[in-house]
C-alpha cells in the first residue's frame, strides 16, 4: 500500500514489476524524466526490504544516500517485503509504506494464492430471517449459511448475536479462522453488521505481525483480505532501560523477575498498534489476529515467561513451538476473539526471528547452498536448502549495535553509516539521514576498520599505528585525523566542529579490537557451521546478509575486514528487515505458517560452544588479511 | 461409589449383577436373612434410577415407602443411573451414592468401554530431566513425553510450568482432553506434581454433570478416570422466585433483563459444586469439566444468552448446539483450564434435557419402537427408535408440579404421592417420607382422581358429585369426606387433624379440571406424535416415564384417568432422573456425547400449536373413561 496525501492505496504484486511502473499503473507520480532508463537518477524513493543496490544505482546515487535507505524506482522490483515511502508534493515527511503480498520463496510453490490462503478472512453473509417453518437458533442459522464447522465466540459475543442479527437485518460479516491443511474448515471468530447497501465490500480483516526484537521493535499492520501489510511502524525497544542485550534482561528477569520486562514489552506493542490503527482510520479492537517473531528471550518476555532457562545451562527455555493464547490473556486490548501468535523457534538461542528471517529469504526451499548472516543485537547463522538447514548462534551483536565502542551507537538519525577515502584522500563520513553526526554504528564501523585497514592506519593484528609509524601512502588529510585520546592511538572519524554534541567522534583501539572479536566470532562461525554440515565454502551459492546492522553493511567492508571469506563476497545480497517479512507472511498465509513449523523443526543448531573447531577458527579469524595497497576499495 | 462410615469405594458395574451381591462383594453389610431370596423383606436400601418395583417389591414394601424411595436390594439389578443409600450402623442419613458406569443402551454398542473412551483423563509422565544433549523447552518436553498433540494451557499455566517441573523432578500428572472420533488426539489441559512415590494412583480427572431443570437442579460429582458418578445433590431451583415455570422466567427476562436469572443459576451451581467437592475430600478447583443438560431456557440461563426467542413465534433461540466456553467465562470458580458444555438440544422446546433423557432411555438405538414420556415442569414426549425419532412439546406441566392446584405442592416431604381405597373401603394417603402431609403431589393426584373416578366419586366428564348425587356403591369412610368447600363439592384427602399446618388437603372440581387439562394434552401428544410418525399405537413396544413426576407416578392411575392409553400400561417402565443420567453418560464417554449430537439432529419436532390433528385429539381426551366399578385397580 502507498499512503499518498492521506489516500490509501491497496497494490497487489502478482508478478515482479519494475516498482517505477507499478506505481505509475497507481497514479503515484515519480519523477523520472529519463523514462526509466537509468540514466537520469531522479525517480529517488525511500525504501527498505530491497536487496543490494546495482551497479547503476550506485553511479547515480551517493553511498550515504544508498546508505540511509534511498534508491531508484526504476531499478527496483516490487517484491514481496518491499516497503516504499515516495515524497509527496508538500515535501511531507508522513511514512508510506508498500509492501507486497508476501509471495512464495523464488523455489518452489509458484501457485500459491496468498489472499485464497489466508488464516483469517472477512465475508459478507445474508440469512433467511427465521420463519415457523425454519426457526433454527441464531448461531447456528449463521454456522449454516456462513459455512462454517465451529466458532469461537466468547460468551459475550454470542449474548450480543441476537440484538446483532436482527438490527443489521440478518446481513452480516463474518470473520473466520481457516484451521487445517487438507481439508481446511472454516472457524467462527466475529460478526459484525454489513455496511450499508451498496458500499465497497468492507476491508479487512486486520491483523498485525510484530518483530520484536532485542533492540529495535517492528510492527506491521496487515489487510488479511488482501494478504498485504498496508502500514509499518518501528521503534527502539523499551526494554533498553533494563538491559541492552539478551543476556542482561535475563540477568533483570532472575533477579527480579519478568513483570517488569513484560509490562514494558506489551505497553509497547499496545502503543504500537494503536498508532498504527489510529493512522488507518481503525480501533486497537478492530485487530483480530497478531502474529509475533523474536528471539526466543523476547517472546518470553511478551509472555511472561520466565527467560532464566535460557540463561544458564542446559538452556531450556519454556516453550519453543508455535504458540497462542487470546490477547486478552497476554494484556493486549485486541479484538476479543484476537490471539496471540508466536511464531516457532528452534531453541534457546535460534529463535522465532531466525526461524522467520529463513522463511522470507527462502532458504529452506532453494535447491542451490544459501548462508543467512542476521546480525543483529544477536548474531545467527543458518546454512541450509531445500536438502537440510542447520544453524549456530554467535555472540556478534554487541560491537554492530554500538554496545561496546566508544562512540557507538544504533542505527539512528545521525549515525555515521558508511565511510570512504575520496580519490583525493579526503575521508568521508556519512550519517542517516544527513544529519549532524552523533556516533557511529555497526555499517559505519565495518566501513571504517576496512578503510583504515586499506589506507594501513589499522595493522593486521588490529593496531591504531601512531601518527609515527604511519605507512609513507597515507594522504594528509587522513593523516591528520589520527591522534591520541587518553594517551592511546585513535582515529577522529568526525571532528568536533561537524558532530551535533560538538565532541568529536573517535575510533580507538580498543574499538577495533571489539570488532575484531564480533567478525571472528561471525566467521568462525560460519566456518563451524559449513564444517558441522561437510561443506565447503565454495559451495555457498547465495549469501543474505538481514538484521539491523547486517541488512546495512557494504558487503566489499564485510570481506575486507574477514567478517564474510573473499570468495562469499560476489554472492552476497542484503534482505532488509527478513525477519519482519517473514512475520508478515506467516501472519498472512496459512502455508507460510506451516512452513515456519517445518523449518523450526529441521533446524538443526550447532552448538559453539562445545566446538574445539570453532574455538580454534576464532582465534584465526581474530587478526585481520595483510594490507592491500591503497587503491579504493 | 458407596460412601460408608466416610469410606469411599469405587464400583464398576460391568455386568447386570443382583444389587444386594455387588454391596455383599464390597463388603457393605445389608440385612437379608432370607438371602436373597425375596420372602423377608430386610434388604431395604434407598434408591434412585431404579425401574418400576416388581410384584416382590410390592407384596413386601408398603406403597408409601415405596413412593418414598425404598426399594429391596435383593430385587433390584445394579444398573447404570442407580443411586443406593445404604443405611449405616450409626443410622446416619449420611447421603451415600452408588451410580454404576453409564453402560451403553441395551441395543447396540456392546463392546464399548466407558474409560477408555473418557473426555478427559489424567496420568502420570516422567520426563527425562533436560541436559545438553536434550535441551528441549519445558512444554515441548512434557508434550513429546505425553504424546499430547496440543495443549490449552492457559498463559497463567504455563508460567508455572518450570517450577512445577523442576519441583516435582520431572515427575508429574497431566490432565488430558481426548479429542476426535476416528484418531482421537490428546490435548494438555492441565499439570500437577505427581503424587508421593508409592502412593495409590491419584484418582480423577473430577468433572461435573448437571441437569439444571426449570423446578430442581442435580449434580453428578463424576470420576472420569473411571467413568464413574460418585456422588449427587439435588436442589431446588433457585430460579423460582423469579417464575416458576419456562414462560415466566423467559417473561422476568424480557422484562428485567437475563442477568438476575443467571445470577442465580450460577450461583447455585458454584455452590452445589463446592458441596460435592467438599464431602468428597475436593476442592472447585479441582473439577476439570462441567456438562450441562437442561431445557433450551435453562441452558440460556445458565450463559446468560436472552432467552426472549424461545418465549414468542417463531421461537428461536440463541443457539441449540453443543457449545462449549471456559468455565471463567460462565463465572464458575472451578479448574482454570475447565470447559463448560452444554448439551445439545433440538429446538426451543425439546431441549438437552429430552435428547440426554433419549441417551439414557436408549431409544435412539432400539429396534422396537419407543414411547419416553418426560413428565416434569414441562411435557416432553418422544417417539421412535434407531431408524427414526421424533418429539413434540405440550404444557402439560403445572398441574403435576402443583402449581395450579388448591393444594398442590412438589415431590417434597409430607406430599401426598398415593392414594388408594383400602379393602375395607378406607381412603389411604400415603406422604413422602411417612412426614404429615402438606399437599398433594402430581402422583398423589393422579392416584387420588384414578381412586376416586373408580369409586364414582368423580364422573366421566369430570364432575366430583355432590354427597347427594353419589352412587350406591361408596364406602362410608369415603362418603364422609366429600363435601362443600366455597359452595363448590370438594374431597377431603387428608383430614385437618392429621395434616401438619392443621388445615384439611382437598380436592376440588377445579383441581381435576387441571388434570383433565393436563393429562388430556399428553395422551393428544401422544396421539399425534404417533399420526405424524404414521405407526399405530399397539406398535409400541415399550413406554418410558420420567421426569419429576413422571418417574414417580403410578402407571395403573396414568392408564386409568386416561394420561396413557390402556394398551400401553403393562409395557410401561418407570426411569428416575433420565436427563441426569444422560449427562453423566455424555460426560464420561465421547462416544455419548456424540451420541448425544446425533439424537439432537435426528429429533423431528412436532410443532402441536400448529396441529389440526392435536386440537381435535385434547378435546376427545378431556373426558375419562367410563366408570369400571369398584374393585381395586
């Protein structure tokens, strides 16, 4: 859907279509004045859910407009997951999203009708009033006439059903749960009376799929009808206050429980929806149905399930299977026949997230090896096809999300997201959004250890060189960004004078050291995992990089630094947001759901922890590749 | 079960077996010097459920005690549905249930195990403590150990769920539903620690079943792993002051609105539950399961649906299925994971009652053709057999109940519930429990106008004669008490001096005006459920009774003042608490319960307010038959 001053627009994506025309087939303007040629650079969207950009977006495009998020309708193919904001004429900043129906994986399932396969769907349905001849009860004249087998109203529902039907006249809409696969049959869930005669067949049903992840909270509101998410809302999470990773907010829940973190995590997803509904013109109460990714601590938390398993070992946590309970239960102020679905994961530490992020990359229907890096707060690896999919966990996240660098922070406006070494050797940072920097976040990190790496600023043990032992090679300008702060070596990404605080944005040693430790760990892992599954690298046709911080990075930085191997690089492709995309279509295909249980199931996770192999490829993977010289990267 | 000296013992009824041998095998001590041969007359327990008393029972037991409830144990058989006090060495009248396992119906069914085919059952897992090599989530654990498909833990539930594991050291009791008619699946309700090791298996999963009928309430405190009822209490309805019949409460509704009923409904429910509960050593929280049979009222009562449908043209209810909804819903404070459901009906006046009163009778599956004859508030009567059943509704109710005659009362203590003429023409009423009379109950009524028709006191077209108009042939005694009262002829059942509130219980014309309505509306049910089926009377191969009154009356005086035609009289069987006992046989047994839906869709209803044949047959039947003379019935 493109929200376009104010007016809401419903797109089906049937078949790939170059976005630039999809959205002149909607009346939405662009301006292209090339045609779509590729040569003019002006038909800019906003976007995210897109893959990597081409050789001719980034002709045309800057790397810090790439970078936050900018990209040429006419090279884009409006795929499933695809969300676009395109400026509107006042130059508002409201957001509009597109996003596709979530489509079946490039393998396999071609046929497959997303609105046919809906688990929730809206129907309107007229009865015959009761006569003397025919004096069946409500209900059951409306299981009749609906068609369905059973119903699922609560009490208050079915006390209301009589006043219903004989004020709207026995025309009514009726919201239905499609349960089973083979011969699926057809739930009662709501009824609600028609609209008007003669008005467009009412939308909906809604429903929502949440990624609630560790950092960053993503909720998608969903026209069931349509099997499309028409609107996207995300927000840092507000747990943060009590602990920044996972770990530490079991830390929180042992010692004083999970009241605390749930509270915050359903207040969220309330004021979430709220907002998301409110900007569609609908009522919290009017979503039926929420479906729910994260990893397996966050769907504790939402549950108020006791996360200390996962802490500790063996690292049991309460349930990992698809789960759900009324939305009233877990506190959600939803529809009163609305549940509360989590999606599957595979274990303490391979979650509903990545479960759902294989899902909307399509890994586990390719026939051709394809290695998912979700770098997030958390780091998952999955290596897998249609043939067997198996996963490890790494501890990745903290130095991608800021955590532990010195001047580190998320991927917020500001962010020093992207850094290079002009051909007259004058760095350039660029921030999100073009905003006054504020820190540097995990693309930005990467970015600059591998120019710094390049220019022979950082030695491959990871040593800042002092201004002293700086290589002959190394322009002025970089030259005089390397100093000292508090008496080690450190380079000064942005000086005091261009950063918002007015302090300057520093790398230090100890920084690169943290990100060495991040990439070992990423590609020790990778190493374990191809190892464990009796695969070379070679092998790997198709690298997707997703997660707040992998979906982000240049893949050229990636391999410079070793956090991909060289050969990986060629392959490698960016899936934004792959877990809320895979949230999106299990929420919104009844196949899709199936196939997150199918592959929670043939997950199988590697443990690191216990491997000699992978304790030795870490210490390998700590230093970084010799220096190449001083060409750009 | 029989309570003895506060003992519980389960009993299994597998086999039609002699009640005094079952009591003798479980070592409970019944007087019979004759042993069991049925000359002495010392057996004597207190039952309901029995049939009607055999030629023995009545030459040993005088007709009140009888009527009362006594019954020799050396002539009973112990069937399903029989209740047995049995007197204790103290002579305590400490209630004491036996109610054998709800066996199937004489036809058909004959390998079917109640246990085995319980709704719900509880068991004892022992689980694998977690370890890395096996670190699967607690609720996944406990599934996969106790091969459940599902579970419908509540959220609260499976928060408790890891302590509760760990605690018991894996050692626990899961509550199941058992689910499905080809490949029933189990579903996880519920979890408890496992008793101490090397105690007796914990007995249960306890469910409930109610027929909450519009004048008194039963409830059957069921042990499902059994199948067995282990014990009962009867109550009156506390509805009554709101109305007390149907058509009035429906009125209080229309008028008050539902809530003050169901106010009351559940209450009395809640507490009649937390009494059972209590004398067997439970608590309300333990119950697992509610199941409700009753009329189509009742049962909207008891949910709180409007019940204004059922009470004007075209009669429809809320709903007639079999429904089910959390017993936190209804307001019932029994085991969070209990359901309540409710029984099906076939229409708004042949309710669950009738269709658990066809279970328990077994007229659904019988080849000969069957008439039930369901006598309490309302008339229900039913006829058919397997190869077809239909059922027609007629207000044949207050008179039997007492409520529009003079000195009416219920079947409480002190009614009068025989009457008959002794060989020395002396009139003989005879009141419950021997206390001193306060009325006339509906078998008492029936009896005494059956008598007094006999005696020529009460002529064919109804008329009680005046003292002047009485024919030759009455006794003294008899003549001494008709007389005038309010100007109008009048029979003194129970002088003043021998009645407990000092007045005299008469019988007015008016009152066997009541009668003649009464009785003349079930014999033209009869008559026309028996056109609209096409099958002569004489086809009927056997009649059941039941109900509040039905059960209780005599068939002789059903037969004589007309209520039964005279050819049907001797294949006339008398079944105590039908609906009752049909709700405890769908609440142990699936296969019931689904016989129970099957009775539901195959009763065709014989609407008699729109019937030519029925109007013209209640005329003919308000008269009585001529007088026969005086020799005892």
């Amino acid at each position: 859907m493109v929200l376009r001053d104010g007016i809401s627009l419903s797109v089906a994506v049937e078949d790939a279509v170059v976005l630039l025309e999809l959205l002149a087939d909607h009346g939405i303007p662009v301006d292209a004045p090339c045609g779509g040629a590729g040569t003019c650079g002006k038909c800019v969207v906003q976007v995210t859910g897109a893959g990597a950009p081409d050789a001719v977006e980034r002709a045309l495009l800057p790397p810090e407009r790439l970078a936050a998020g900018e990209r040429l309708a006419c090279r884009l193919l409006a795929v499933p997951g695809l969300m676009v904001t395109v400026a509107t004429a006042r130059g508002g900043a409201d957001h509009k999203a597109e996003l596709g129906a979530p489509a079946p994986a490039a393998a396999g399932a071609a046929a497959f009708s997303p609105v046919a396969d809906a688990p929730l769907r809206r129907r309107r349905v007229e009865l015959p009033p009761p006569s003397l001849d025919d004096s069946a009860a409500d209900l059951e004249r409306l299981l009749r006439h609906a068609g369905c087998g059973a119903h699922r109203l609560s009490l208050a529902a079915l006390r209301a059903l009589p006043a219903l039907l004989r004020a709207s006249e026995y025309r009514v809409d009726v919201f239905e749960a499609v349960e089973g696969a083979d011969e699926p049959s057809a739930t009662l869930l709501a009824v609600a009376p028609a609209g008007a005669p003669g008005a467009v067949e009412s939308p909906g049903p809604w429903g929502v799929a949440v990624d609630l992840g560790t950092t960053t909270v993503a909720a998608y509101l969903l026209d069931l009808g349509t099997g499309h998410a028409v609107d996207v809302h995300a927000e840092l999470n507000r747990q943060a206050d009590l602990g920044a990773d996972v770990l530490s907010r079991i830390a929180h829940a042992r010692e004083a429980g999970v009241a605390g973190l749930q509270r915050r995590a359903v207040t969220q997803l309330e004021a979430m929806m709220q907002l998301l509904a409110e900007r569609n013109g609908l009522e919290a109460a009017d979503i039926l149905g929420l479906t729910v990714a994260g990893n397996t601590t966050m769907l504790h938390v939402l549950l108020g399930l006791d996360p200390a398993g996962i802490g500790a070992a063996p690292f049991v946590p309460v349930t990992t299977g698809a789960r759900a309970f009324w939305a009233s239960e877990v506190g959600l102020p939803l529809h009163p026949a609305a549940l509360v679905r989590t999606l599957p994961a595979a274990s303490a530490y391979i979650g509903a997230d990545t479960v759902a992020a294989v899902l909307a990359a399509g890994i586990d229907e390719g026939d051709g090896l394809s290695l998912l890096v979700d770098l997030g707060t958390n780091g998952e690896i999955v290596l897998g096809s249609a043939s067997g999919l198996s996963a490890c966990s790494t501890a990745a996240g903290p130095a991608f999300e800021g955590a532990r660098i010195r001047c580190g922070v998320g991927g917020v406006q500001g962010a020093v997201a992207a850094f290079a070494i002009s051909a007259e050797g004058v760095p350039v940072a660029t921030t999100i959004g073009g905003a006054p920097a504020v820190g540097l976040c995990g693309a930005g990190l990467l970015d600059l250890v591998a120019a710094l790496l390049e220019a022979g600023i950082v030695d491959g043990g990871g040593r800042l060189l002092p201004e002293g032992e700086l290589p002959d090679g190394v322009p002025d300008a970089m030259r005089g960004r390397c100093r000292e702060v508090d008496g080690r070596p450190a380079f000064v990404v942005v000086p005091a004078a261009e950063a918002r605080d007015g302090a300057p944005i520093v790398l230090t040693e100890r920084d690169v050291r943290e990100l060495q430790f991040a990439k070992a760990a990423v590609a020790a892992g990778i190493d374990a995992l191809l190892a464990a599954a009796g695969v070379r690298l070679e092998s790997v046709e198709r690298v997707i990089l997703t997660g707040g911080f992998g979906a982000f990075l240049d893949p050229r930085s990636a391999v410079r630094v070793g956090l991909l191997p060289a050969v990986l690089g060629p392959r490698t492709e960016a899936l934004a947001n792959a877990a809320g995309v895979g949230a999106v279509m299990a929420a919104t295909s009844r196949a899709h759901a199936r196939r997150c249980d199918a592959i929670a199931a043939r997950l199988r996770v590697v443990e690191l922890s216990a491997s000699a192999a992978f304790a030795q490829a870490y210490v390998e993977h700590l230093g970084f590749a010799p220096l190449r010289g001083l060409a750009a990267p």
